[in-house]
C-alpha cells in the first residue's frame, strides 16, 4: 500500500477509526458472493477473470439522512464524466438500487428483467452506499469484454490491461467521494480511501484506445494488489492528478516496473473531466 506523499497535496490525518472501513470493506465482500452464486456460473456479471474494487469513508460532521431522502441524496451524488460512472443510480425495476441491512445496495448483474448473461463484467457493478459515510463499489475489467477487430478474434479475457482505465476509474471514484462529502459532511471532510486489483497475473499492457505510445512487453506477475490514502475532500478537484499519480504509481510498476508518466496522469484527468454525460 501507498498513502499520499506530495508537497503540493498536504495530507490529512490518519483516520480515527481504521478498523472501520476494513470492517465495512469485510462485510461487502462477504455480501457480494451471495448475490453472484445466484446465477449460472458461466454468467460473465461473476467476473471469472478478475475485477477491481474501491472503498472509502468519509470523515467529519455527517449528516443523519435516512431512507428516502438518503437515497436520493445518492442518486444526485452521481458523477458523470464518463459513459458508466461509478454508483450510476438506475431507475429500472430490474436493476434498481434498494434498502438492504441499513444501506442502499445495487447489484446490476442479478438483473431480473433481461435475465443471466445480459452483463458483462465491466457493466456488472456491486455497490453499496451507507448514511454513516461508507460507500464500496465492485467491478469487472472492460478488457475482459473486447470486441475483436477488423474481422480478428477478440482477446482473450484475462490478457490485457489499459494504461488510462484505472486513472478515470479512480478519478471518478475519488470525485464522487467529494461529490457525497458536499451533501452529507457540515464543514470539512476527509476521505479515508482503498482499492484493490486482482485478476492481473498475465495481462499486459496495452492501450485499447490505440492513442497512446505502445507498451508491448510489460506483463504483470503479481495477481493482485492494494492501495490507500487518507485525503481532504476538498482538496481533489484542484489536486487530483497530484493524489491519483502517486497512488496508482504501485499498480503499474506490477507491470515489469513500468513507471507510471504523470503527464500521462495529468492528460487523462483533464480529458476525464473535460467529458459531461
């Protein structure tokens, strides 16, 4: 693990209560299982090939929304830079989010109008939301879901690993952190946050894209790793490529010690939240 270590971004303290979010991330993890062993076991939404998670808790004067109101606070909290943000609030009877042990919960790969297999595994995702400033999403790699080109075979899933998803993936995360803050913290906030890859033991780099420089050859060995910092809320929209760079820094260095560009980091942060959907 690697916290934030920067000039330009101070750190906040240490969370009072670490064991809070591990207990928190404990308990999804143990949900989630339970809901996938519910459909069939080639279903994709099971994330046969690996899947990512992010975790955070939110410090400072919370509010004490319930029900309802809280739900709704939620389904505003959404930040949208990107085609699938992440904790996207569907209003669909099949997939739309509800109460569950004192939280709000969605899974969309246990929809129950389109059926099993109407998913994939980037598109299946498991989150859950608590009034006490706990949030957990679950999901899949959409490189494990690649069509093939110009009339060639798709690759296989469990091979590849972009150079930008985990930057907009984690950025997105992170601003919803703040987004949540503004409407259910009084006052200054921090943000106790984790994330977790597994699934990477043989995926390569590459850039799905095609934009940028290629980056044949960097093969992780490892299978799965995880990063954490303690951040202010109010700090990530002007720091966020300076919080995201050295936090991600661990994951691609995986990848036979490529060493993450934070240019590279600068430029997709800034195309991230140049995008409105």
């Amino acid at each position: 693990m690697r916290g934030l270590i920067t000039s330009a971004v101070p750190q906040a303290a240490a969370a009072a209560e670490p064991a809070r979010l591990d207990a928190w991330i404990e308990r999804s993890l143990a949900r989630w299982p339970a809901l996938r062993d519910g459909i069939p076991a080639n279903d994709p939404a099971r994330c046969p090939h690996g899947y990512h998670w992010f975790a955070y808790e939110l410090g400072g004067d919370l509010s004490n929304l319930q029900g309802a109101a809280f739900a709704e606070t939620i389904r505003q909290a959404v930040v949208r830079h990107s085609g699938w943000p992440p904790f996207w609030y569907p209003t669909r009877r099949g997939i739309v989010p509800y109460a569950f042990d004192g939280v709000v919960e969605c899974w969309l790969g246990g929809d129950t109008e389109q059926g099993p297999g109407s998913h994939d595994a980037a598109h299946s995702d498991f989150w859950r939301i608590s009034p006490d400033g706990l949030a957990f999403l679950l999901r899949g790699y959409q490189e494990d879901g690649l069509e093939g080109r110009s009339g060639q075979a798709p690759p296989p899933p469990g091979t590849l690993f972009d150079i930008t998803l985990p930057i907009w993936r984690t950025g997105e995360v992170l601003m919803h952190a703040r987004s949540l803050a503004a409407a259910l913290v009084e006052g200054p906030a921090t943000v106790n946050f984790k994330a977790h890859f597994a699934g990477l033991a043989g995926r390569e780099l590459t850039s799905m894209s095609g934009r940028q420089l290629p980056f044949e050859g960097h093969v992780a060995r490892q299978d799965a790793i995880s990063l954490a910092t303690v951040i202010e809320a109010g700090g990530i929209d002007a720091n966020l490529p300076e919080i995201l760079h050295p936090l991600l820094e661990p994951l691609y260095a995986l990848f036979d010690f490529f060493q993450l560009p934070a240019a590279l980091v600068a430029n997709q942060t800034a195309a991230m939240r140049g995008t409105r959907f």
